[in-house]
C-alpha cells in the first residue's frame, strides 16, 4: 500500500473514556511520537479503538521505546495492505514463513493459530471465509506449525478495517495506564530509596505529568548522593516526555531543627519542611499534588498519627500510590521497572543526617508546631527554595 514501516498500537481504558476519548488519544498520539524522536516521516494515525504510527524507517528497531509509552497496552510491527483478498493472502503467508525463520529456528513443530477481525462489513468475504483459506494456504506450506486455538505460540493476524488491511504475527506488551500528562501534573519526593521512585511510576502510569523535588545535606552527604538521585530521575524520565529534577539545599533547615528542636521529632519536622518547601515549588511549577513513597507502618515516619502531622505542612494534596504496599511488593516493583539497582546503591539519604536514636512514633500537631516556634520557618524555606537547582533531563544538547 505503502512504503512507509507502520507499528499497530493498542489501548486499554482510554477506550471507555466516551465524549473524552479522543482527548486520551491525542495526548497518547503527541507522546509516542515524543518518545520516538525525530524519525523521518514520522506520523501517527488515529483508527477506531487503534492508532497507527508510520515512518520512513523500519519500526522495528524502536519497539522498545514505544513500549514504554503509558497508555499503550500492546503493539505490533504490521504490514498495511489495500483490501485486495489475494495480497493480504500472499503477505500473509510471508509472514508466517519470516516469523518461523526469525523466531522458530530448528523448531520441529510450533503451535499455531489465525485470527482474523474483520471490522469492515462490506469487505466480500467473512472473517471464516478468508480465515480457512489462509489456512489452506499457510498449514501445507509449514509442517512444522500445528493447529492449537488457545494459548499458540505463533498467532497470524488480519485486522480488515475500513481504510486498509492490517497483517501482523507478533504482539508486544506496553504498559498500559493513562498517557502521561492526561492528568495534570505532580511533583515526586524523591529520595535515593526504593519506594518513592516506585510510587512516581504509579503515578505515571495513572497519567500524571511527574516532575521530582530532592534535597541534598551538603556537606552532611557527599556529592555520591545528588549524582544518584539525577541518575533516578533520568531512568524514570526514560517512561515520559521531557523530565525535570529540582535539587533543594536543606543542610541549613537540618542544622537548625538539630539546633533549637526536640530530638525525637527531628525526622518528622524535617519531613514537614521538606512537603512545606515542595508546596512552594509544586505551585511555582503549577503541579497540583505531591507525591511520597510513603507505606503505613514501614517506618517510625510512617505511622497515620505522623504522616497527618507531616501532611499538614502541605498547601497542596499528598497522594501515597504505595501507602498499601509492603516492602517485599515495593522491591519487585522496583526491578520491573528499572530503578532497584539504583536504589540500593550506597548513598546516604539527607533524613538519616542527624537521626534521632528514639524519634517520635505518634506524634502530635499540637507538639510540632510548637517545637517549630524556636525555627525561623519563613526565613529557612526561602532560602531553600531560592537554591533549589532545577535540572532538566537529558541535559539540553
């Protein structure tokens, strides 16, 4: 039909979006075309409950990018073809004979099915029809291939739309979720750990455009630490558009709440300072919510009675993707997707800078707001926010 190489991509929930459907797939079209780059003739094509994305360079070799787009719930390399019966019967059959060679090497026997969908009712044959004469076609050709209706290791595929054809034989798994961006847009605390890298991605996955806000305790931490929460937001850049990162001094803050405040509330007031000063940066970046790797009980922090008394310090809302989660479910997340190794390099994170031995377990407001009297809090989260850092990632060329 064409010379251009065309990848089929399949969406999940986007589809039951009704009057707003076409929204979702706007916004899913600009980030695979986002997450491509600039490939030569890159265009993409909406189709019902499908979009097709072209260009004038083999697709193939950039699946893996396109299957990192939020959203996409699986994809196929596809041959687009007029509807002519005969030509989708000879590619068809081409198709099967490349994919035994590519894929099923020496194989003796391969399990084997055709699917046919034919969406265009005035197409002149039926899905049966031309499904038993691509068999008739395919199965004495190939004597390894063996007939299994469930569960076949190579399925061939021909997808009758009203515009064009579509024949493919391979399906790789994308994400799923919402597009990036369809949502708004948060702002991550991210720390050097495993959970709040984990709980960005979810947020992600949900649609929401993240940008991350770290705080450094230089010199209390070496320049170990910033270079590992950078190398954190670039992996997690690589499953959204462009990724920006704001790097916070807090030594000031820290010394002062080390200086003038209880001790056993020092980790529960510096998380307080730390949600206050991203508040600031949240709205500046027109972020409406913040986002924390925060798990009920997994830490002393973590108790309801203290993450109330921290979230209070927050002008916006504070969404925990992984408040549910134990630390075991956390940690396979974190390999799925890329940033366990990351994670669990050696680096130390600012909270652990003058840790209490015995910090608070069920704190109370009242308390924390009194223990932060003696704080210049004005003074402190200016200066904080006045040096945040912001980064944007991948550096500009």
């Amino acid at each position: 039909m064409n010379q251009k190489s065309t990848l089929l991509v399949r969406y999940g929930e986007i589809g039951l979006k009704g009057g707003n459907r076409p929204a979702f797939e706007r916004a899913l079209c600009a980030n695979l075309k986002s997450a491509l780059g600039p490939l030569p003739g890159l265009i993409t094509l909406r189709r019902r409950g499908r979009i097709l994305v072209e260009a004038d360079v083999d697709l193939k070799a950039h699946i893996a990018r396109a299957a990192q787009v939020f959203g996409v719930t699986s994809l196929s390399p596809a041959d687009k073809l007029y509807l002519d019966a005969e030509a989708i019967k000879k590619r068809a059959a081409e198709l099967v004979q490349e994919s035994l060679q590519q894929h099923f090497a020496g194989r003796e026997q391969v399990t084997f099915r055709i699917t046919v969908n034919r969406g265009n009712k005035a197409f002149p044959k039926t899905s049966l029809q031309l499904t038993l004469e691509l068999a008739d076609l395919v199965l004495p050709a190939n004597p390894s291939l063996k007939v299994q209706l469930k569960g076949a290791e190579l399925t061939l595929e021909v997808d009758i739309r009203e515009e064009e054809a579509l024949v493919f034989a391979r399906r790789h798994a994308g994400p799923a979720g919402l597009p990036v961006g369809s949502m708004g847009r948060g702002l991550t605390l991210l720390s050097g750990g495993i959970d709040s890298p984990v709980a960005a991605w979810m947020m992600m996955k949900r649609g929401m455009r993240m940008e991350f806000v770290s705080f450094y305790s230089f010199p209390h931490t070496g320049p170990q630490s910033r270079e590992k929460i950078i190398r954190l937001a670039e992996e997690l850049g690589q499953w959204q558009p462009r990724t920006v990162l704001h790097m916070v001094p807090f030594a000031a803050y820290q010394e002062a709440i080390r200086d003038t405040c209880p001790e056993p509330y020092r980790t529960v007031l510096y998380r307080r300072a730390m949600q206050r000063i991203a508040s600031l940066v949240a709205a500046r970046r027109k972020c409406r919510a913040l986002v924390t790797g925060e798990s009920l009980g997994q830490v002393a922090s973590q108790t309801m009675q203290n993450m109330a008394v921290i979230e209070e310090a927050s002008r916006i809302p504070v969404l925990r993707p992984l408040i549910g989660m134990d630390k075991t479910e956390a940690i396979t997340m974190a390999r799925n997707i890329g940033t366990y190794k990351l994670s669990t390099l050696p680096a130390p994170d600012c909270c652990t800078v003058f840790q209490p031995e015995s910090p608070i377990i069920f704190g109370r407001l009242e308390d924390a707001l009194k223990a932060e009297e003696a704080l210049d809090i004005e003074t402190l989260t200016f200066q904080a926010v006045k040096g945040a850092e912001k980064l944007e990632l991948p550096e500009e060329e």
